[in-house]
C-alpha cells in the first residue's frame, strides 16, 4: 500500500471523528437550549394566547399573527431569545401592545393556540366583535423601591399611558409627613382590568423600567379553595372547585378516648 493512500486513509478517518464530536457537542448545545427556553417563565404572548403549556403544544410557528400586527409589537423567537423558537411574542420595553379595537393579530391564527372565543364581546349575541380589554398577555408589577412616586417625586406616566385609565391603574393620594405640604401619588394596579398590554412599562421614564408586565402565573398568587370572601358572591363561584375532604372517622372510638388521646403528641 502507498504512503499516499495511508495519508488519505488517516485524513478521512480523522474527519470522520470530528465531524461525530461537532455533532455531538452540537446536540448538547440544542439540548441545553430546549431545557432552558421551555424553563423561561418571563414570556409574554398575543392577546387570546391559551395557558403557556397549551399554547407551546399548539402554537404551529407559521408567524401569521406576528405578520398581522400593525405595530410590530410581534417578535418570533429566535435561539438567542431563550423562549422556545418560533414562538411569537413581544417586549414591552421595547415595543407595547397598542390594544388595536379589532385584534388582527389573534383571529388568523390556523391552530387556536390564540383562542378568540377568550376575546369575544360580553353581550354580543353574534360571537363576531372582539374586546380587546378582556386581554389577559399580563399583569402590571410597581417595585416600590425604584418608583419614584413612591419616593414623593411627583409621576404620572405610567398611569397617563395606561388605556384603561382609572380602571387598570388608578393614582392612591397620600400625605407626605416628610414634607408636611405635598402628596404621595403612587400608581396601584387592578389586577382583574390590567391587560398586561405593557404600556405603561414602554412608558415609565427611569432607567431601568419600574413598573413591569409578568406572567399573570408568576406575578399573581393563589388563595386556594379554603378561603372564600363571604360578602362576595362572586367570590362564592369557587367553591365549586373544591374537593371532598376525608375526616378521620371518629364512630369506632369512644369519644372520651377520642378527645384525651394525647399519647400521640409526646416525642418517644
């Protein structure tokens, strides 16, 4: 055999294995991207966008609401974004939602991961008009630190810019003690009118926005379905969520026994 077939032999074998090793150090590059763009909680979808899990596993990529929409507020996802690729949705920051009446980003979409029927008009007995104040993309956040409303410096931009003014962020007056002579006018948030079209947060003048649009997963808690507002009757509507609770029966054991049975508190 020559040296110049063993010189290609070596060479072909030799990119061979790199090319195996680039493409295995590839995979673990896109497998860490995956796991970290499905663990992004920081995401912000078009208006009508099903639950975050539903709207991954049907969401299609075709781009046609991020085409639709007028203002550009529409981004699809791309690698370095760290939101799974393809994926419309939109930074506040940088581009708000301008809360068009008429919603033409959500009902071209062909797979329903943007669900009109979220966005149809109360009272509308056709089904066809879209409200777009009953959009759910958000929920405004204030850091009362950074906020300087709350500092006393005298600030309204984010409650000036908000579309539902009064409704989604009113103005709460405080007196001043520090100064004895002025008003505290902090911006308080309604969590059920807020539609996290992020206006307000392209708005706020500092420097690093402080007032911001979250998740309404992450931004809000949860009470439960233990605690119930008895002067709601609205609030009355959860209780049909909750389960039976099993009691430990009691009608094999003397009551006496029952009630004195405090062997079980002590720590052998």
């Amino acid at each position: 055999m020559s040296e110049n077939q063993n010189t290609t032999r070596r060479d072909a074998l030799r990119k061979m294995i790199r090319s195996t090793g680039l493409f295995a150090l590839g995979g673990l590059g896109w497998g860490a991207y995956v796991d970290k763009a499905k663990a992004s909680e920081l995401v912000l979808r078009p208006p009508g966008a099903l639950a975050e899990q539903d709207f991954l596993n049907s969401c299609i990529k075709c781009g046609i609401c991020v085409e639709s929409c007028p203002y550009d507020t529409l981004i699809v996802a791309k690698p370095e974004s760290h939101v799974p690729i393809g994926t419309p949705h939109f930074k506040p920051r940088a581009v708000p939602c301008y809360m068009c009446p008429d919603i033409p980003c959500a009902p071209p979409c062909p797979s329903g991961a943007l669900d009109i029927d979220k966005l149809k008009k109360d009272g509308d007995e056709t089904g066809d008009k879209l409200d777009i104040n009953k959009s759910q993309m958000g929920l405004a956040v204030v850091d009362h630190e950074s906020c300087i409303a709350f500092w006393g410096i005298q600030c309204d931009s984010c409650y000036r810019a908000c579309p539902l003014m009064d409704e989604a962020i009113s103005l709460k007056y405080e007196r001043n003690e520090r100064t004895g002579k002025h008003a505290f006018l902090k911006p308080v948030v309604n969590s059920k009118a807020c539609t996290g079209c992020g206006l307000c947060e392209h708005a706020c003048i500092t420097e690093k926005a402080a007032i911001r649009i979250l998740p309404r997963d992450l931004a809000m808690g949860k009470v439960g379905d233990h605690y119930i507002k008895g002067w709601d009757e609205e609030d009355e509507q959860r209780l049909q969520n909750i389960k039976d609770v099993k009691y430990q029966s009691t009608d094999e054991v003397p009551a006496e026994d029952y009630l004195n049975n405090w062997e079980d508190l002590i720590d052998e």
